[in-house]
C-alpha cells in the first residue's frame, strides 16, 4: 500500500498582518547596527521581500501565527512601516531545521549572479543599492574572474576565497593558476597569506611578468629560492599522496574493521593480555578510531 506524503507547507501563501505574528526567539539588541542587517534592509527596501518568512498556524490563539523563520526580515519590515507580509505557511511548528545549516553563497557564484543580473538589464547602480554596497565594489566584482583561466575557476567555483585571493593569482600563468587552487583545495585553506605564499614559491618563469622580480617586503631573494624548492617538494609529495589516499584509506578500514572483530572474541584477547599486553592496548586504540574522512572526499 503506498504511503501517503505529507507535504511539509500549505500550497498557498497567506497574507498576514505583521502584528499578528508572534516570534519564537528574541533577536539580540545588537543585530540592528550588524552589516547583516543592514542589507537586509536595503535589499526589501529596493526590491522587496525575496523569501517570505515562514509561520505555523497557532492552536492556542486565534488570528496569530507562530514566527519560524525570518525573524530578522520581519524586523526589517516592522521599521519600513510595512503592515502586512506575504508568508509560507509550515504544516508543522519546529523551528530548528530552518538554520541548521546556512549555505553561504562563493564569490565566484555571486560574481555570475551579478553578471546574470546585468544581462538582464538591471543597472550596476541598482545592485549596489539592493546589497548595500558601493557601485565601485559591483565593478570589482564584475571583473573577479578576469585573467584566471577556466580550470581554475572550475576548482574554486564553491570554495571561500577573497577577492584578493584572485588578485594574486592573476600574476602567475594559467597552469600555475590551477597548481595554485589545487593547492589551496588540498589545504583546504583560501586565505591571502596563504595564496601569498604560493605566489612567493612561484618560479619566476610561471609569473605572467616573468621579467619583473618578485618582491616581497622582509624576504630576501635567497629566502624566495628556497621557498621555491620547498613548495616544489610540497607539492610533489601531496600527488603522491593523492595517488595512493584512496587505496591506503581502504585498506586502513579493512584493517581496522579486523582487528576489531579479533578484539571480540574473547580467547583472542585472554592470550593478548597474558603474553603481548602492550599489543592489546595498541589493537584497542586502533579499534576505537573513528574512521576520518575529509569533507572533499565524502
């Protein structure tokens, strides 16, 4: 027989006064003066409310709803003097899924938006006053991608990098570009310093002024040798790893499943802790490992 699914909204949205909806939580007294809510200000205030809020329908109190999501929208709406708002309706009152987990959008997503944006005619001018930014900050974002080849940009689509992580990696050729991001990807680290100091151990002849001397404040060119020849020696040593990652992590598995099975038989371990104890309690740390992987690999 087949279950029937219960679906997890009312199919149509309901209009509802902003008075008669009751939050579940108190926003904190510093969130007004917060950039977050700054732009959402500007955003409701230029084109509206995107995302309506999400209310559930109270049992105790006729006429009110309980507030889900989107307290601070509301809040917002409250200042501008807006009366009512447009709101899904949850055919349950929990409250938790709706941030248990935020995705935060990547600077190279919010640069094709803006170029989407753009395409369709709205003005740069425009979009700065929906985020709340400059129009000379749009213009930067415009041009994020410009000098950065394909490949790299196809590594680094998701990922948290800065604008000024692109600016640095516009200085090297496009195959030291894709090094660089593999890079970053491995380490799982996107911050200046660190790209900085990809570009430091970037030879000469992989810079796009490959003429033009690096120069970095408070290190010698030796230093800059030697940075090369390490990071060279990093690198090499992290595609060795990768080749092999996947079929050491299955046979660390194996492994571990095995010894723990031979830790549950009973025998196995009366003769371990009469004649190799200090195997026993190695054996043991093994078995209580949990398994790690990391988050690229999953």
């Amino acid at each position: 027989m087949t279950k029937k699914v219960h679906l997890g909204f009312e199919t149509d949205c309901v209009t509802i006064p902003v008075a008669d909806i009751l939050p579940v939580r108190v926003l904190s007294t510093s969130i007004k003066s917060s950039r977050k809510y700054t732009q959402i200000t500007a955003s409701i205030r230029e084109i509206g409310l995107v995302e309506p809020p999400v209310v559930a329908r109270h049992g105790d109190a006729s006429g009110s709803w309980l507030l889900l999501d989107g307290h601070v929208r509301i809040e917002v709406l409250k200042d501008l003097g807006q009366k009512q708002v447009e709101c899904l309706v949850s055919t349950d009152d929990e409250a938790f899924t709706y941030n248990k987990r935020i995705s935060r959008i990547a600077p190279i997503q919010e640069h094709r938006m803006i170029l989407k944006a753009i395409e369709r005619g709205v003005s740069e001018e425009k979009i700065a006053a929906a985020l709340d930014l400059n129009p000379r900050s749009i213009q930067r974002k415009v041009k994020l991608l410009d000098g950065i080849c394909p490949e790299a940009v196809a590594i680094l689509k998701d990922k948290a990098c800065t604008a000024a992580v692109f600016t640095t990696l516009r200085k090297m050729i496009p195959l030291r570009q894709i090094e660089a991001a593999e890079l970053m990807v491995n380490a799982n680290n996107y911050s200046v310093a660190y790209i900085s100091a990809i570009l430091a151990g970037t030879p000469q002849a992989q810079l796009v002024e490959a003429n033009k001397p690096k120069r970095i404040n408070g290190v010698t060119p030796q230093a800059v040798a030697r940075m090369e020849k390490e990071l060279a020696r990093l690198q090499e040593g992290i595609t060795q790893i990768q080749d092999s990652y996947g079929q050491d992590h299955l046979q660390l598995t194996v492994l571990r499943g095995y010894v723990g099975k031979l830790l549950g038989n009973a025998r196995v371990v009366r003769y371990l802790m009469q004649t190799h104890p200090e195997f026993l309690s190695e054996f043991q740390t093994i078995a209580e490992m949990e398994s790690v992987v990391p988050a690229e690999a999953e």
